[in-house]
DNA sequence: CGAGTAATTATGCAAGCGTATAATTGAACG
DNA sequence: CGTTCAATTATACGCTTGCATAATTACTCG
C-alpha cells in the first residue's frame, strides 16, 4: 500500500557527488548561490533533497565543492590548447584559446557573476580562488619570461611579473566580455584583439604565429 | 499603552524612492538580486518594509528602478573627466577615466555581478541594459570617428563601429578587471595598459597626450 | 536466497521570503 | 487649535528555504 515511494538506483559516491555539482553549477550560472536551492539541485539531479545532505554536510559545503572544481577545470582547460614549437607560439596559442570556446562562454559568465559576491564574503572560498588564480599567472608568467628569453630580451624579475599580470587582465578582461556580450563579436574578432593588446604590453609581434588554428 | 510604536518623519516621494534605491543598490553589491530582500532594504534605509509596498508595487519594480539608475550614473561618471582640446585628447581621458575610481571600484563590479543574472531573464531588464550600452558604445564610436579624422585617416562607418566595439570590449574589460582585483594594479597601470591596448586597436599612440591628469 | 547495511526517500520544522491590508500618526491647512 | 489625509508602521498570510530525522529500499555478501 505504499507503493507510490519514488524508485532509485545506488550509485557510488563519487559519480553522485559529480552529479551534484554539476547539477550546482548550471543553477549557480542561471541563478546565483541564492537562487540555486537545495531543493532545485536536487531536483535538477534527479534525486531528492535530503541526499544531498548525506553527501555534504550542508549546502556551503557543496558549493565550495562546486567552485573548486570550476576554477580548476577552467585552468585545464585554458591551458590545454597552448602547444607549439616556441614559446611565443605557446603563448599566442594560450591567449587566443583563452577568448575562444569552449572556454569562452555565457554560462561560466553566470557562473563568475554568481560566484564573485559569495567568494567575496567567504574566507574558504577566496582561498580557493586565490589559489587558481595565482597559479595561472604563475604559469603566464613562466611562458611570458620563456618568450622574451626567447626574444633576447632582457628579463627583470619585477617586471616580468608585472607583464604577466597586465596581460591576464586583459585576457580575462576579454573572456569576460566575449561571454557577456557574445554577439558584439564577429568570429575571430576578439582572438585578434587580443592578441594585438597582448603583443602591444609586451612590446613584440604575436600575430604572425596565430595562423595556426 | 501604545507608546511604544515608531516614531517617523514624513518625507518627499522623491527623497523616499532615491533613499530605497540607495539601499537596494548597496545591497544588491553585497549579496545579489535575491539577497536584497525587502526586509534588509527597509533596514538599511531606516525604514519599515511596508513604505517600500508604498512606493514600489513590487520588489521587482524598486530592483529596475535602482538598476536604471544605477546605468545612468555610470555613463554620466565616465564622460564627466572627459575633456581636452583635441579628440584624441578626449578620447586618451575618457579611457582613463573609465579604469580609474571612482569608475573603477569594488562595488560596482559586485553591482555588475549582481545584475548580470537577473538582466539576463528579465526583458525589461534588457532593455535598460540594452539602452544604456548602446548609448555609451555611440558616443565613443562618434568620439573615434573624430580621432581618426583628426589624424588623416580614411574612416569606412563599419569599420569605425567595429573599432568603437573592441574598445569598448577591452575598456569594459579592464574596468572589470581593475575592480575584481584592485590590489593587482599599482597606481596608473591599468592606466598604461588601457591606453595602451586602445592605441594598439586604433593604430595610433595615445600616450603622448596621456600626462595631463 | 536471506540478512544486513548503506543509499535513498519521505516528512517535518523553524525561520525567512514577498505581498496584502489594517491601524496609526506626522504635518499642512483653514 | 482641531481636521484631514497621505505617509508610515504593524501585523498577518501563504510559500519557500536550509536542515534534521525517521522510514524505506536496493544492492552485497555469505
């Protein structure tokens, strides 16, 4: 007589976390932290409330989760398509990846939006993004001093970092823009702007090894 | 036996309605659309919840209302220091202008945070948003076109729009940027790098006539 | 194939949400 | 100085929220 109980399968607990914060993420991106409810995660995943809980001990705890894993998939997936013979083709290749899909997106947009105020007033979630964003201009700045070496140019410590950081700006600056306003772009327009802003910072000619793609 | 109701001042609707669009703006900074929450807005502006019903019909109303003008003031703020003898003098200003306080600010970016989501699903929203943008990409596409006649250069109306596109991408950009992350810029670099960056899509050198603040 | 147990569902609770409406009161006016 | 009325407060309602806990059920293992 109780037969109207919801059917379920038994998953393990690392496919079922994913599906949670995957299920996390996409309401964050449409709805900030706020609006993703306990209740729409779960719903969104496919299950029902309460096991949530029974993976995260609260619902701060499942969005920490979530935001770790978005910050370090996008790293990833940044720096997936720097290849190349030389360190300026490496770099041109990162810079443009970086305002280009998938990376390039109206949802991680939502997401960044989402996230920023709660990262603000979070301490365990600035550290989470203090830690990624320093490692990726960790890593720029590495691939910035290879192609000036590269360059034969001279190479202080200070200015390089302050190189890597003007030309992180300018790539988030841009990656936030191409996702925001999407149609304000023709194809292959902000891969050039960037690469000329790029160039322009650190003073050489990045555009004669973009013809790669 | 009912002394102890509150006491209150009457006000003008005017003053009224600019103190709850204060409150909500801040707000809205802080903890999002969602998180401004009727009670919290009444609070801040040292009033009871129920005056907000009295001049707003709905919470939805006071969030477009403070929105407008919120996009309003910011347009204003930025062409304000935008003055010079020459265009390109103009032009340098107003970059500048747009990636230093009290345009850049930390607050403001948790305002765009904050926004973003909600103009994204609410058409009147858009339109606002649309409005404002639109308005600001033409005056500095009319402010370019000048430059580069200015300069002597052939100026083709699509071309011209495309260019006022890019930088008002990278001008937006940084002033993200520069928000986001005030502690990563030391004073005027992100000042260098916008005029920088919008010389280098322009074709021109903007820095000569930058040392005038 | 039957028992055990961890995964999952179901239900409930106190607090907070936006909105509606009734009750008060500050100030302008004759 | 009493009247009047809009500005303001107070209260209440139905719904949603995050969290807690009890009741079930799908697999595993002997």
């Amino acid at each position: 007589m109780t037969g109207d109980r919801r059917k379920f399968r038994r998953e393990g607990a690392d496919q079922r976390k994913e599906a949670l914060v995957r299920a996390t993420l996409s309401l964050i991106a449409e709805e900030g932290v706020r609006g993703a409810t306990v209740r729409a995660i779960a719903e969104r995943a496919e299950v029902t409330q309460g096991l949530i809980r029974h993976y995260f001990s609260t619902k701060e705890e499942l969005v920490l989760a979530a935001y770790t894993q978005h910050m370090n998939a996008m790293t990833d997936q940044t720096f997936a398509g720097a290849e190349g013979a030389t360190a300026k083709a490496r770099l041109a290749a990162l810079v443009v990846a970086s305002v280009t899909p998938p990376v390039v997106d109206p949802a991680a947009i939502g997401l960044w939006a989402g996230f920023l105020n709660h990262v603000r007033q979070n301490a365990r979630m600035q550290e989470v993004h203090a830690r990624t964003y320093h490692d990726f201009r960790d890593r720029l700045e590495a691939l910035i001093a290879e192609v000036l070496r590269e360059d034969g140019r001279a190479i202080d410590a200070g200015a390089c970092r302050r190189l890597a950081i003007a030309c992180n700006a300018v790539i988030d600056g841009l990656w936030l823009e191409g996702g925001a306003l999407p149609e304000a772009f023709e194809e292959g327009e902000l891969a050039t702007i960037v690469v000329q802003s790029v160039g322009a910072i650190l003073g050489l000619n990045l555009t004669d090894v973009e013809a790669r793609q």
